[in-house]
C-alpha cells in the first residue's frame, strides 16, 4: 500500500521569499514520486519527478525537491516565489516500477498564496 | 500534438441520471485512469486500466463504469447510483513513469 501525507493545506508566503511544501509518503516497495502543479479548473502540470536516479531532482520553474529515504520525504522547495506560483500543488507516490500495475496515489494538495 | 482530449469541459446533470464523460488519448499509451478531485480531498482514484478490454476498480469504483473497447478511449460513466457526482474528473495516461493528464471534466448535479 502507498499513502502521501502532504502537511499544510495552505502556506502563504511573500512574493521574493522561499517556497517551502512538505510532502511525506508511504511505500511498500521503492517508490517513484512526483509534484505536480495545478491552476483553477484545469488538469495537472508536472513540476518534477523522482525514479531512483539522483536523490536532488530539478524541474520546471526554479522549483526543485530532494528524496530523503531516511525520512521517507520529498519536499518541494524554490527559492523565491513569484506571483504565478500562486496554485495548488500535489505530491503524489507510485509504487516504483511495477510495470502495468503502476497507479498514481495523491497528497491532498497544499494551495500555496504570494503575495506582495 | 499528442495529449488528452477530456469532454465536455462542464457538465450538468439532473438527479437521477446517467452521463457519460469522454477521454481520448492519441499517445499511444496503454495504460489510462481516471480521478476524482474533491476540495481538500486531493485526487481519488476511481478507475484504471492497463490495456484493451481490461479495468480494475481504483478506490472509490462505487457509482461509477468505464469501459476500454479501444487504446484510445476511456469513458467514465456516472450513474445515478453515485450518491454525490458533483466533482472535477481527470482523466490521465501513462507510459513507464510518465503520466500525461487531461484538462478536466467540471460535473455538477442540478
């Protein structure tokens, strides 16, 4: 079974200061994990990914996370927000990889506000 | 472009009816899903499947049908079994561990 615990429905931060979401996850077998980003009533932009390669994962829009087995985390980081950061983000884990049997389970998102 | 092709973007339904909502895919991959997505309650997983005429229930399968006559298409069908059908419907793709999702489905019972 694979679970995500995303801590923090809502941060808010300065426009200039660092972005910080908590992402811990659950998994029964190595996992894959992801952050997605999602703006009001649309589907979801994939920010970055981890799949057992190097444990410091770079992605779209300044934004990066680092895998931390020990702690079981993945938590996004960036270092100055910007105003388009304003929207929800998801983390989400799938159980490595199983081959067909892959299926994505979702944190509960956190809504991140900048402002000015 | 390849991607996924979720519609209508709105929905409205009257209690007691059943409807139909429509993904396409013309990326060739073999795997779809479907999610629901609640306010605080992030994204659930109601059904998938991983080829041609195969699905498995996700884990709110409850008032919901798909089915996967082709590669290309997975529709989700809401019945009136579904006690509260008011959400936002993703519908997503997958190749290895790239998952490709759609804009989305807005339902609303009325």
């Amino acid at each position: 079974a694979q679970s995500v615990t995303q801590l923090g429905s809502h941060v808010s931060v300065s426009e200039g200061a660092l972005v910080l979401l908590r992402c811990n996850y659950s998994s029964s077998v190595p996992p894959y994990l992801f952050w997605y980003v999602q703006y009001p009533n649309q589907g979801l932009q994939l920010l970055l990914k981890y799949t057992s390669a190097a444990t410091l994962v770079k992605g779209i829009n300044g934004f990066e996370a680092e895998f931390k087995k020990s702690e079981t985390s993945f938590h996004l980081t960036k270092p100055s927000a910007h105003m388009s950061d304003a929207a929800e983000y998801f983390c989400a884990v799938s159980e490595g990889n199983t081959g067909t049997a892959s299926k994505l389970t979702f944190g509960t998102g956190t809504r991140l506000q900048v402002t000015l | 472009d390849g991607g996924i092709t979720q519609s209508p973007k709105y929905l409205f339904r009257k209690e007691g009816q059943n409807v139909t909502l429509s993904c396409e895919q013309n990326l060739n991959h073999d795997a779809m899903y479907w999610y629901r997505q609640d306010p605080g309650q992030g994204l659930r997983l109601i059904y998938y499947s991983q080829i041609v005429n195969d699905f498995q229930k996700g884990d709110i399968a409850e008032g919901y049908s798909v089915s996967r006559e082709k590669k290309e298409s997975f529709p989700l069908t809401v019945t009136s079994a579904q006690k509260n059908p008011t959400a936002f419907y993703l519908c997503a793709s997958r190749l290895f561990a790239s998952y490709t999702f759609g804009s989305g489905t807005r339902l609303t019972v009325v």
